[in-house]
C-alpha cells in the first residue's frame, strides 16, 4: 500500500551499497510506518544505492564534488536540491560527505546519520576498523542529529554489538550493519511520526502513536 499523505516526507543522501536506504524503503511498504521517501540522492553515480530507489521508483539525483569549482558550491547544490523536495527530515544513510554550512543552515536539526560505532567513540570514517583495532568488547551504531562536527550532533538512539575474537573489520562491520538497519528502521519512523525535540545534547520524542 502506498504510505498515507501525512507521511512525513523524508529525502535520503547515499554513497554506496544502501542496504540501509533499502532497510527503509521495505519499511514504507506499511502506510502505518508514516513516512514517504519523496527522493534519493548521492555523491556518485553508479551505485547500487542509486539502484535501488529507480527499483522502487523513487526519484534520484547525484551531485558529485568534483563537477563544482569548490566545496562550498557542492554544498550549496547540495541543499537546492533536497530542499527542492521539501523534505521534513533528510536522512544520510551512508553519506560519505560531510555536509557543510549551506547545508546545515537549512537542515540542521533536522538531518540524521548513522554511524558504525558507540559515539562518541570511534568518530569518522573507519568506525568498525578502529573499534576492533583498540580492542573494545562492545562496540555498536549510533543514530545523531547532524551538527558541523565528524559524527558529534546530538544522540537519537545507540545499539550495541559485541565484539568476537574472529572477527575481521568487515565481519564486524556487517554485524554492526544488521542492528544499524533496525535502529535507523525504529527512530526514524519514531521521530517521523511522534516529533522530538532537542534540548542541549539531548534528543528526546515522545512516543505518542502506536508503532505499527
Ligand atoms: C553504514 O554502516 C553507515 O553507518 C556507514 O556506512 C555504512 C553504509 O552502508 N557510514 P549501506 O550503504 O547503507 O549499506
């Protein structure tokens, strides 16, 4: 079934595989989830993240940095192009760019992002590889608000995951990946549905409607 009109329109940044993005796609199969993906972008083309949202006939785009004179001009494009689908949250699901102040002018505090660690641990780009490399036992996912800092906004939601002895960067990494892939599922749909606020650091929302 197609989600109700008063899903709450959400456009999602990725950068490559998007089983997340596809985590939420499958999510918006149920009306009762209560949010609608209105467009999909990305920092590169030919990425099966990209594939996926055609597959579920949702609108793309891609800016790449390299076709703008600067940063900031990327970032500019960046925010005339989700605000050109009037999204209520934007959601990176593996965005592997930081936005920047164009950007968080017009979507700070509105903007998620997950990232493959216990913040605020493990920050940047190698999460996974980090954790395992300082032999942490417990390791996890945090959901955040985006601020201008390198996965330091304001905490949604955290989920943590052990840490094997066996385990390689990418065993961990996809261990990591499957309980990111329910939080980001759970919380998004949850502050979509309920609102939330931001006080400081701390995010809360106030579970008003029943999950579906
Ligand atoms: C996730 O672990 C995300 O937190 C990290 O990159 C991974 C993206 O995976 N930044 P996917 O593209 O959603 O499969």
């Amino acid at each position: 079934m197609p989600p109700l009109p008063d899903a709450t329109p959400v456009v999602v940044l990725v950068s490559g595989s998007g089983t997340n993005l596809q985590a939420l796609i499958d999510a918006c199969d149920d009306p009762a989830y209560g949010v609608r993906i209105v467009a999909v972008g990305a920092d590169r083309p030919g990425i099966a993240g990209l594939e996926r949202a055609e597959h579920a006939g949702i609108p793309t785009f891609v800016l790449s940095v390299g076709d703008f004179a600067s940063r900031d001009a990327w970032d500019a494009a960046l925010a005339d192009q989700v605000a050109a689908h009037a999204p209520e949250l934007v959601v990176l699901a593996g965005f592997m760019k930081l936005t920047g102040p164009a950007f968080l002018a017009r979507f700070g505090g509105r903007t998620l992002n997950a990232h493959p660690a216990l913040s605020p641990a493990f920050p940047g780009m190698h999460g996974p590889r980090d954790a395992l490399e300082h032999g942490v036992k417990i390791t996890g996912a945090t959901l955040f608000v985006v601020d201008a800092g390198v996965d330091t906004g304001p905490i949604v939601a955290q989920v943590a995951v052990p840490v094997l002895d066996d385990d390689s960067v990418d065993t961990l990494h996809e261990r990591i990946k499957t309980s990111e892939r329910g939080m980001l599922v759970e919380w998004v749909g949850r502050l979509a549905r309920d609102g939330y606020s931001i006080d400081g650091r701390r995010v809360t929302s106030p579970q008003k409607k029943e999950a579906p």
